[in-house]
C-alpha cells in the first residue's frame, strides 16, 4: 500500500477510535468495583470500547490505543511541537512514553482476574529522528514471555512508509492485586 494510503486509513482509524474514547468517560482512572472482576484484555477491550476511562497521558502526549489482542498492543501518535526539546527534535520521553504504553498494555493483556503489573526495567533504542514531515508513528508491543512474577515484551516505533524510530524492551514484575 503506498505511503499516503496508508497514512489515510491510520487516519482514519484513529478517528473513529477517538470519537468512541471521548464519547466514554474520557481520561481518567477505572474505579476498583468497575474492573476487579476483568481479566487484562477484557479490561483493555471495554476502554476500547469507551466504556472504560483510558489513561491521562495518552491525552497529555497526544497519543491513542488503536488495538489489542491477547499479548499484543498497538498506539498511535501524533509528535507535535509541543513534544520537541530544545533542538527542535521529537524528546526521547515522548519515544518511551509511547513505546511503555504499548509495552505494558502487550502485558496487561495477558493478565488473569487479580493480577496486575508494573514495569521494572525499560530499554529504549531510537534510531531514526521523527521529522516534521512525519505526522504519525505507530508502536506495537509483543509479549515474549509471560510468567507468574515476570513478564518480557519487545515494541517497534514505526511511520506509515515502514521506516523503524525506535524499538523497546520491558521487563515487567507481576503480582498479585489486592482490593
């Protein structure tokens, strides 16, 4: 597909997607009674479906949950002026903050009814600049390994020609949630 067809439909799907989240709760955070009885992806699913409120920061750094699967997450983001650092390049914080959310999410799928997650150890390599000629990127985080205390996921930073930005690694503590 060429780059500007597939620049449209992320448009558009990002589109759809934001009309449902706003129609929702809007940022915020879910109330313990509304999830505790949610599996990871099920609670993942329902904030997609704007039942759920999703998370502040994504609204803050201008960036939205397209997809889940299970052990698969995938954002969309838009680098703005606002994400610049003094040089004028896109700050390496809005490349992890993007890559953790789908990182994370990837995990939280996984996650049965009373566990949860917390990132432990985050790895972040960027390796092309986002122009400004770049008006969107995508990361999609994979879980390699999920287990009873530790979980593993890797997350590419991609834009619509294929070209990669950065890529990610997590190590993610699981545990049990208390109520």
């Amino acid at each position: 597909m060429p780059h500007s067809a597939t620049l449209d439909t992320w448009l558009s799907q990002e589109t759809d997607i934001a009309a449902r989240l706003e129609a929702g709760p809007g940022p915020g955070v879910a109330r313990p009674e509304q999830v505790m009885h949610l599996s990871g992806l099920e609670m993942m699913q329902a904030m997609l479906r704007g039942e759920l409120p999703y998370a502040a920061i994504a609204k803050t750094l201008d960036f939205t949950l397209l997809e889940v699967d299970s052990g698969r997450a995938l954002f969309q983001g838009r680098p703005g002026p606002a994400h610049r650092n003094p040089m004028g390049g896109i700050h390496g914080g809005w490349y992890a903050t993007l890559l953790d959310s789908a990182l994370g999410c990837a995990v939280h799928t996984l996650m049965p009814v009373g566990r949860g997650y917390t990132t432990a150890e985050l790895g972040v390599n960027i390796v092309k600049a986002i122009g400004p000629k770049v008006q969107r990127v995508r990361a999609e985080g994979k879980v390699i390994h999920c287990g009873r205390q530790l979980a593993t996921a890797e997350a590419r930073l991609f834009g619509p020609d294929g070209t990669l930005y950065a890529h990610a690694t997590t190590t993610c503590l699981v545990f049990e949630l208390k109520h």
